[in-house]
C-alpha cells in the first residue's frame, strides 16, 4: 500500500465515520478543534494530515488512530494471530471432543454386546 492508496482511505473512512453519525464537516470541525476547509482537504485526498491531526479525528470520533487509515475490510492489527490462536484452540477442543466421543461410542458398543451375550446365554438355558 503506498501513500495514495493510505490518502485515499484515510478520506474515505473519514467520510464514512462522518456519515455513521450523521455529522457534517461542521460538526466534525467542531469535535476535533480543525476547520471545515482543512477537513474538506483530507476528505478530498489534497492534504495529508499531520499525526496530531489524525489524533484530534480519532478521538472526536471516539476510535483508535489505525481505524482511519485502514484499508477497507482489512482487519485490526494482530486480528490474523488472534484468529490463528482461536482456530488452533478450537481444533484441539474438538480433537479431544472427537476422541471422548469415540471411546465413548466404543465403551457402549462393549457394554451392549456383553449385555446382550449375557442376554442370549440366559434365554438359551
């Protein structure tokens, strides 16, 4: 991703933070402290924000920094790690629930035959 492709979400998720709220440019002004033309400037990808800035906009936003600047549909930092430490758990929880499910199995196929061995003896005397 280069500095065109960050620009451009960047004014796109200000955009659509904006929109989620129903907030204009002039309320987005007012919460972050920045002018209306200079948050028309990002929002048409002519300027680019120092990280103070983007500060301002998170907070008035009330999220986290990255949020502005990921691409969309991209994941949280770490989210892949997180995800691969949950599936890894969840195999082994299902392992071992496999496992228990056919010891269990097994267990009772012996009970029921030995019961009913015993069933048939006793019906044959």
């Amino acid at each position: 991703m280069d500095g065109t492709e960050v620009r451009a979400a960047l004014a796109k998720n200000i955009k659509a933070f904006r929109g989620r709220r129903n907030w204009s440019q002039a309320d987005l002004a007012e919460k972050s402290g920045l002018s209306i033309v200079y948050l028309s400037d990002i929002e048409r990808g002519n300027k680019w924000p120092y990280l103070d800035t983007l500060v301002k906009l998170a907070k008035a936003f009330k999220i986290e920094v990255f949020e502005l600047l990921k691409p969309e549909n991209m994941p949280p930092p770490n989210t892949a790690k997180i995800q691969a430490k949950y599936n890894e758990e969840i195999i082994a929880i299902l392992d071992k629930s496999f496992e228990m499910a056919k010891r269990y199995t097994s267990q009772s196929l012996t009970a029921m035959q030995t019961h009913h061995g015993k069933t048939s003896k006793s019906r044959h005397k």
